[in-house]
C-alpha cells in the first residue's frame, strides 16, 4: 500500500500556501505556482518529504526511540494529542514551556511535585485538611497538568520531534538544535525549511492537512513496531 495517495493531499488541502507576499525563497522548489494570489504548493514535494518521514519515524519505532509530537497552534492541538496519545508518544499541545529540552531537569520536578500533590491527595487523611489547602493544591496540579500531562511519562530528552508549523514553534525548534534533536516538520510557504532537518511542505492552517501529515508520521511509527523496515535516507541532527 501506497505511503500517502496524491489525492488524498489534494482533497485534505494540503496544497494551500500562504499569501504569496509572504513566502520564503528557500521554499522555491516546492512552489507549483500561484493562484488568487496564494501559493499552491508542489504536492510531489509533500509527498517526498512524507516518505523520508515515514521511513525516519519507522526507524525510530524499530529500536524503541521516542518522538516528541508538538502543535500548540489552535488547529494541531488536538490533533496532536490524539495522534501522539494513539502511539503512546509524549506531546505538547497547549503551551512550550521554555526549557522543555535545554532545562529538562526543572521540567522533571515539576512533574515530581505533581506526583507528590497527587499522592498527598489520595490519602484518606488528606480530607481532613483545610478547604484553602485542598484549593491550592487543586490549582497547582491543573496547571501543572494542563502544561506537562504529555510529556509527564518522558523520563528522558526525546530522540526525535515532530511539529506543526516551526514559525509557531520557534523556541522548540531552538531547543532542538542546540540539543542536538532532529525535527520532523510541516512547513508552510512561509516557513524556512532549513530550520528543521527533514521538511514536509504543506498547509500547517487546515485541520485536514495537519490530520493526513500526521497520520504518515503515526503509520510510521506503527509499522516500525511490527515489520522490518527497508534502510530509510540518512537525515543529519
């Protein structure tokens, strides 16, 4: 069976660009050309840059690698979750939280103090404790929570990210280079590819063109866990 269908790019969107005035120019191999002034991007690039992915995130899964999925734009938040949550990947989908990759030793703790809130407030003494206390304790691990819950089982820096839209995601993408983790990307027209080390161009604004790039990515990952893999490109970090 075929990675991804060309049609079922055209019919999710996924060629859409953004307003022509606004493209990047290292996007120029991947434009297929204008229309009602908005880039239609080349979904012949979309789809190389899908299979290089799908091959990279097979690898991964074959040895047991985890990738990072984040969207915290208002279109990729639940897709993301649901994706990541579907392969038991850790996400991030509301808010980065600066330091997430660079200072992953603060997140730790955090995520220690939730598991100490939460363990103080299923005690059958914790009842008794003051309704001010319960309140605070309350707020604490909701905003922990709201934070930290995809990545609160990532005892370590991940292997590997995939994102949506790294303009919107630019401190993740900084901390990934400096951490020396390749990224995964969709990237719109006017995105620079070269932040991230394998591009996949596409509309990063639809819901459906987010929904059909991640499903080659869980795919991936999928047929990582149960077949033998063919050797995929070599993406650098």
């Amino acid at each position: 069976m075929a990675i991804v269908a060309l049609k079922d790019l055209l019919e999710a969107g996924v060629h859409f660009g953004t307003n022509a005035s606004l493209w990047h120019p290292r996007n120029a191999p991947n434009i297929f050309g204008k229309r009602n002034g908005v880039h239609i991007i080349d979904v012949k690039s979309t789809a190389r840059g899908l299979i290089h992915a799908f091959y990279f995130a097979a690898k991964l899964a074959r040895a047991n690698k985890n990738i990072l999925f984040v969207g915290t734009k208002r279109q990729a938040k639940d897709v993301i979750r649901e994706s990541a949550r579907a392969v038991g990947m850790p996400f991030v989908c509301e808010r980065w939280l600066g330091g997430t990759l660079t200072n992953f030793e603060t997140i730790r703790s955090s995520i220690r103090r939730l598991d100490e809130i939460e363990i103080r407030m299923a005690k059958p003494e914790y009842l008794r404790q003051s309704k001010k206390v319960q309140a605070r304790d309350g707020r604490e691990r909701r905003r922990i929570l709201r934070n930290l819950e995809g990545v609160r089982t990532m005892g370590k820096l991940p292997d590997a990210i995939f994102l949506v839209d790294p303009k919107h995601e630019e401190t993740c993408v900084k901390e990934a280079v400096r951490m020396g983790i390749p990224v995964i990307a969709l990237c719109d027209s006017d995105t620079d590819p070269a932040l991230v080390n394998l591009a996949i161009p596409g509309n990063d604004d639809g819901i459906r063109s987010i929904q059909v790039i991640t499903k080659v990515i869980v795919d991936g990952i999928n047929k990582g866990r149960t077949e033998t893999v063919v050797q995929m490109p070599a993406v650098s970090a």
